[in-house]
C-alpha cells in the first residue's frame, strides 16, 4: 500500500518541474492529485502521464495570486475528491537579476505577490477546509510547502526571491505552530539548484556569469532532479513523517550546511 492510499492531495505549479514530478509520486503512492498550474495545458500534461501510470487526477488553471481562484481551487478538489489530505504548495516564478539599489519596484511586488503571498492564500484556504475534517491517520492533513536554499542563504542578484522564500518558511513555522494541536502538520522543502524548466530560463535570461555562479555552488557539479525533490515532499506530507513538523528540509546535496 502506498503512503497516500485512499487521499487526496493538491499540488500547484504542477504543470512541469518540481511540481508535476510531485504530483505523478503522489498518484504513485495511491493519492487522487488536484494538478494546479496557471499554466493549463501543463497541467493537462501531467495529468495524462498520471492517467497513463494508473493513477487518478484532474487540472486546474489557477492565479495562486488571486484569492478567489485559490478558494476555488480547494473547493473544486473537495467537491472532486470529499476531502483534502495533502497539499503541496509548489507554485513560484523567477526573476532577473539585480543589484539592491537597482531593483524595481514593480519586480519586487511580482516575486512576492506570487512567491509569498500565493504561498500564503494557498494555505489560508487548504487550513479552512482541513480544520473541518475528520481525523484520517495521524491527522486532519498535511500542507508542504517549496521554499529555495534561498531561505538560509542570500541568492545571488535576488534580493526579492530570498525575502519571499525567508518568508515562505517563516509562514511554515507559523502554521506549524498554531495548528498542531488540531492535527494539522506544515513543513517545507528547500531545493537546491534543481533542473527544471524555470532554471534553464532564468540561466538564459541572466546571461553565463549567472549560470557560473550558480554552478559553483552545486556539490560535485551535479544539478537536482525534480523527483529528488518530489519524494521527501510527498514522505513529509505522509504519516511516515507524523513527527516532522515546522521544519525547513533542505535537499542539495550539501550545498547549503546550517
């Protein structure tokens, strides 16, 4: 039986990356996936490659920036699913690059607006309907949350992508915290530098010093793979990890030793 048999799980930016190898190692592990990615046909992609492992799931496009698609989001997985067991709040844009002093304002808003506060409206709504279920395992459910190596230490050129992801976790810690008494648990992961389609785009749009930078950081050379990622979310939003909560795991390879 696999660690989610008989769930329900969520998970946004799911139509490519971390997120779809998420979603697919959820299906595997016996949960039905909500796959939420403003990006639709994405989303309908990796609900086929769900579909053709056997597993169940349906696509959602969604703003995670806009409050009303958010709450739209959880009610349409429960309306689906009965409940909502596991969510994974994966969803994230990235920037250029900047020196502080050069910093738009408008950039700024952007990376937090989706970064930071979807982050933040994903979990007010996925809690609402949480605190209203039965216990099922060790708890009512589970949220995890993708935070970066950039919430221990600065990124390089991405003032405002550090601050949202310092944020991300320190909204963690607050969810882990206030609702643990009512078996609710809220953890995250922190990739390190991951290959995934963002990366290559953010390495073509920072030009090959960026790329240089980044690489040098990596233990041994070897980027992080989506599913790396994938599978210590899904154990953490599993009753395997009933223990684990409020905490920042961080999957590099020892990049990043705090």
């Amino acid at each position: 039986m696999g660690m989610h048999e008989g769930r329900a799980a969520l998970v946004t930016g799911a139509g490519s990356g971390i997120g779809r190898a998420s979603a697919q190692i959820f299906a595997r592990e016996g949960a039905r996936v909500a796959v939420v990615d403003l990006d639709e046909a994405g989303a309908r992609e990796t609900v086929d490659l769900i579909a053709s492992e056997g597993g169940e799931a349906f696509a959602l496009a969604v703003d995670v920036a806009d409050e009303a698609q958010v709450e739209s989001m959880v009610a349409a997985t429960v309306e689906r699913f009965g409940r909502l067991d596991a969510a994974m709040n994966n969803a994230g844009i990235t920037s250029p690059s900047f020196q502080f002093h050069e910093m738009p304002l408008e950039e700024w808003h952007r990376m937090l607006a989706v970064n930071l506060t979807g982050v933040f409206l994903c979990m007010k709504h996925e809690l609402a309907q949480m605190v209203t279920q039965d216990v099922l395992g060790a708890g009512r459910g589970t949220i995890c949350n993708t935070a970066s190596g950039a919430a221990v230490v600065p990124a390089p050129g991405q003032p405002h992508y550090t601050a949202a992801k310092h944020g991300v976790v320190g909204l963690m810690k607050n969810v882990a915290q206030e609702y643990a008494s009512q078996k609710i648990r809220c953890n995250s992961v922190l990739p390190g530098i991951t290959d995934t389609a963002m990366l290559r785009a953010s390495f073509e749009a920072n030009g090959p010093e960026h790329r240089k930078r980044l690489e040098a950081t990596v233990p041994g050379g070897v980027l992080v793979r989506p599913e790396e990622i994938g599978e210590t979310a899904v154990w953490l939003c599993s009753d395997r990890a009933s223990r684990v909560n409020g905490q920042g795991v961080i999957v590099d390879g020892g990049g990043v030793l705090r």
